[in-house]
C-alpha cells in the first residue's frame, strides 16, 4: 500500500509541476524568446510519452488544450510508474542488506 500512495503522490506532484511548466512557458514564451529555461527537463516524461505513444495515434496536429492534457497524463504515468518500481526495488535492495 505505500508504494502506491508514494507513486501517485511523486506523479500529481510532477503533473502539477509540469503544468505550471506549461502555463508559464506558453505565457512567457515571447518574454524568454523561447520555451521557458528547464522546460525540457520539466517535461520530461511527458513530452516522451507524447513522442512515443500519443504522437502515432494522433497523426494530426492537435490543439493546445489536448496536447496538454495528454502530456500530464503521460508525465503522472511515467513518474508514477518509475517511482513505484525505484521503491520495490530499492526497498528489495535495503531489505536484503538488513538481514
């Protein structure tokens, strides 16, 4: 039970980041002359899931509000998942050296 509350809790928090990443980076694109410093790596997870699984879906250019929404969704499952298997396994790892 707390890999799963600790993996849901690490993916809001990063869809939370990734989405004031987003807001800002859109609203202050002209300001910065670009995407916003660090979005990139904000993103992460969810640009490569919009790369990798939305992107042959959806062959067509979308619209902003859609992209977003799937770029959150693929940036809480990629974190949530990832953060759930570092803990099994890092818990595996902890309780093996304690015996």
């Amino acid at each position: 039970m707390a890999t799963l509350k600790i993996s849901l809790f690490a993916g809001l928090v990063a869809s939370f980041i990734g989405l004031i990443a987003l807001v800002l980076s859109w609203n202050l694109f002209d300001y910065f002359g670009g995407p916003l410093p660090g979005y990139q790596f904000l993103l992460f997870p969810g640009n490569l899931s919009l790369v990798h699984v939305w992107h042959p879906l959806f062959t067509e250019e979308i619209d902003l509000v859609p992209k977003m929404g799937l770029v959150l969704v693929g940036q809480f499952t990629i974190v949530a998942a990832v953060t759930a298997v570092a803990y099994k396994v890092g818990k595996g790892v902890l309780d093996k050296h304690a015996t």
